[in-house]
C-alpha cells in the first residue's frame, strides 16, 4: 500500500473515533484518557507500517517526518496535557483556579520560547536543513 493512501486513512480511521468518544463519553477525563489510547494505538499503526516501508526518494521520508508523524504526535501531546492539566485541577476557589490555569499556559509559552528557531524554521517550510534534521 502506498504511504500517503495508508497514513491518510489511518488519520481518517483515527479522527472518526476520537470523534466518537466525544459524543459517546461525557466525563472529560475519561475522554482524553480513552482518546489518548486511540493516538497511541494509531501511532503503533504507524511505525509498524513504516517499520516495512521502503523510502525510494529522500524527500519522501522527510515528508513523513516533517509533516506526516508530527499530526499524529501532536494529537498525544495534546490529549496527554490536556489530561495532566485537568487531572491536577485545583479544588479551590475560580481566581485559584484561574491562577493555575495561567500558569500552565505560561508553560506552554517557555515551551515555544526556548525552541523557537526550530518551530519557525518549520513553519516557513524550509528544506535548507532537512538533511541536518532527519
């Protein structure tokens, strides 16, 4: 199967079940909890199928790991905070919990801050580098 067809629907197969949980599962928790499973078993998907894939041209590869990997990786990271933001919730008063909220975006912020150069350079999609990186 070819790379593009196998990942494309396995993001389509991974989308229609997350969205899934969200209608069927009322507790937030439980939905990030049970949405990071469905990532997690997709990306085992993933790298299975890659593990056996044979990259002909260079610039394939550095598609799948510049822009193919990085929507499924982006998506755990995603639930995963999510999770661990609401799980360590504050039972306290709204300006408490206002105050933590703040803070974790704060450490979002240093998050993009300390790298920066390398989230520009992709965002400009630049290939200067690609053979550096991967």
């Amino acid at each position: 199967m070819n790379l593009d067809n196998f990942t494309s629907s396995l993001y389509d197969e991974m989308e229609n079940k997350l969205n899934e949980i969200c209608v069927r599962e009322a507790d937030i928790l439980q939905r990030l909890k049970l949405s990071s499973r469905i990532v997690i078993s997709s990306i085992a998907r993933l790298k299975k199928f890659v593990a056996g894939y044979n990259f002909i041209v260079a610039g394939d590869e550095i598609n799948f790991f510049k822009n193919i990997k990085p929507k499924f990786s982006s998506k755990l990271i995603f639930y995963q905070k999510a999770y661990e933001i609401l799980l360590y919730l504050p039972i306290a008063p709204a300006p408490d919990i206002t105050i933590y909220y703040s803070k974790e975006l704060q450490k979002i912020g240093t998050c993009f801050s300390e790298n920066k150069e390398l989230l520009s350079y992709f965002r400009s999609n630049s290939t200067v580098l690609m053979k550096y990186i991967f």
